[in-house]
C-alpha cells in the first residue's frame, strides 16, 4: 500500500467534488471541470493519481502503441487513467478491452475529455468511466496517442501526471499533487460545516436561522 493510500485516500473519499471544489476555489485554485460525468450512473466514485494520456488526430505519422496500453501498463494499482482528447464525441478514445486491463491492473477508473464505447462491458466488470459521452465509432484511423504521462488540458483545467483527481456523479476535480494536504484541509473544514448545517436544519430549524448562523454565502471565505 502506498502512502497516498494509507495518508490520502481514506479522508478523500469520505469527501465529494463539490467539497473539494469550494475547497480549490476558496484557495484560489484552478480545479473544477465541467461535463464529464460517470457513464453510467451506477459508476463508482473514483479518486487516485493521474496517470494521463494526450490524443491527436491520425494521419501520416503513425502511433506504434494502440492507445492507452502504455497508461495502463505505467499505472499504479489505484491510480487513474485520465484521457485528453479534447471533448471530441464523434470518436472512442476507451472500450472493453482496455477496460479489462485496466481493472486486471487494480487502476481505479478511466476520465476522459472525450466519449467512449463498449458501455456495457465497462458496467458488467464494473469499472468507472467518466466521459462526456458514448459513442460507437472505433478510434482506428481516426485519433491516436500523442504521449503519455505528460501535462494535458481536461475539461479545462491543467493535469499533470501525479495530480489528484477526484470524480462523483456531480463531475471532477483535479487537486494540483504539492496542494494536496491544503486542499484536504479546507475540504474537510467545510464538509464539517455543511454536515452541521444539515443536522440543524433536520432538526426543525429554519433556513434562515441556519444561514445566520453559519454565513453559508460567505463560507468560502
């Protein structure tokens, strides 16, 4: 076990995306994406280190790996794939067969900017994937793998290789990896505070006490 998995993972995945989203923006960070959400919605929440991926558009120059067999073998059990292929929908860039290796590897799930296909067989050996989309179309002669495990742009915010990422059914987060004990720290203050904010009003108190109380418009502050 490593020491992401004994110090980190425990206290992440007791928090959600919208914790550590009010966490990054109350730090200044730049961390939540937009529209890539689980595939299906009994896709597990997934968070673990990068391992990322960066695609381009085939042509001359050919690929000598099919893409994302480099990722899986670099990857780390409870690591995560995360693939740029830039919100592209018309084309698969993940499927079934790399699903399957990926989850033989004990990698935590697969993000992507950008669709997948093979739905099914990621559901059957229930293996997270997060993506903007399905699609059929295969990525052969279309896409290709550019490079692995270097700096990518996903739903808008930068990941580097070792970056944190969290993902749930409202979306992702990325957590920049030298910020990761900061963010943690402000994420779990306000967990704490919604959870008790939560307790008081299912007590019977009203909204408008409980926003008094707490300052919930200037809780990020």
């Amino acid at each position: 076990m490593t020491e992401f998995d004994e110090k980190y993972r425990p206290r992440l995945e007791k928090l959600s995306t919208s914790n550590v989203a009010d966490a990054l923006d109350a730090l200044g960070l730049k961390g939540a994406t937009y529209g890539i959400r689980p595939i299906w919605p009994t896709m597990k929440k997934v968070c673990g280190r990068a391992v990322t991926v960066k695609m381009t558009a085939a042509g001359l120059t050919k690929s000598r790996y099919h893409l994302g067999v480099r990722a899986i073998d670099a990857a780390q059990p409870g690591d995560v794939i995360v693939i740029d292929n830039g919100g592209r929908l018309d084309t698969s860039c993940w499927g079934g067969i790399l699903a399957n290796g990926a989850k033989m590897k004990g990698i935590s799930g697969t993000l992507i900017d950008g669709a997948c296909r093979d739905v099914d067989d990621c559901v059957d050996i229930d293996y997270p994937v997060y993506a903007r989309g399905s699609v059929v179309a295969t990525a052969r002669g279309r896409i290709m793998e550019e490079a692995t495990n270097v700096m990518i742009q996903f739903g808008g915010v930068q990941v580097r290789p070792g970056d944190i990422l969290i993902a749930d059914k409202s979306g992702i987060a990325v957590i920049p990896q030298e910020k990761l004990d900061e963010v943690l720290i402000k994420a779990e203050e306000l967990y704490q505070k919604e959870e008790n904010m939560i307790a008081e009003i299912r007590a019977g108190k009203s909204m408008m006490e409980v926003d008094q109380k707490y300052g919930y418009e200037k809780m990020l502050k």
